[in-house]
C-alpha cells in the first residue's frame, strides 16, 4: 500500500463508523460552516452530498431547508 490514496482509504475505512456516530450525536462540530453554506443557496437549489454515509446530519439538514440533495457514498469490498 504505497500509494498515499490507498494509504487515506484505509484509515477512513478504520475510522468511519466512530466519525459517522459522532457526527449524529452531539459531535457536529463544522455546523456554523453548513449553516452559511445554507444561506447562501437558494430554497429548491440541488446540492451534491459527496460522502454522505447514512445522510445525517448534513443531508438531513440541507433537505430539512428545503435542499434537494443527492448523496452519494462509496463502497469498496
């Protein structure tokens, strides 16, 4: 595993579900960044969640502001 992307796919992949739980709890730290980001789009605008996970809570909250998000998630086995 030379290759510095395998290297960043391994660690994510060992961290995943930790980071993924704490975001859902009370762990979401880059909030007031989603916060702006919300107000600068427009009701209805589409927006592309790339790696997503289970959608919470960043596609939750853009959808909740009326965002049509589409997420998108890889799998590698």
């Amino acid at each position: 595993m030379n290759d510095l992307s395998e290297k960043i796919i391994a660690h994510y992949q060992r961290h995943a579900s930790d980071w993924d739980a704490d975001r859902r709890g009370s762990g979401w730290n880059d909030r007031p960044w989603h916060e702006k980001f919300v107000r600068l789009l427009r009701e209805g605008a589409s927006v592309l969640d790339l790696g997503c996970g289970g959608g919470s809570p960043i596609a939750s909250h853009l959808a909740d502001h009326g965002m049509r998000v589409t997420g998108m998630t890889a799998h590698r086995s």
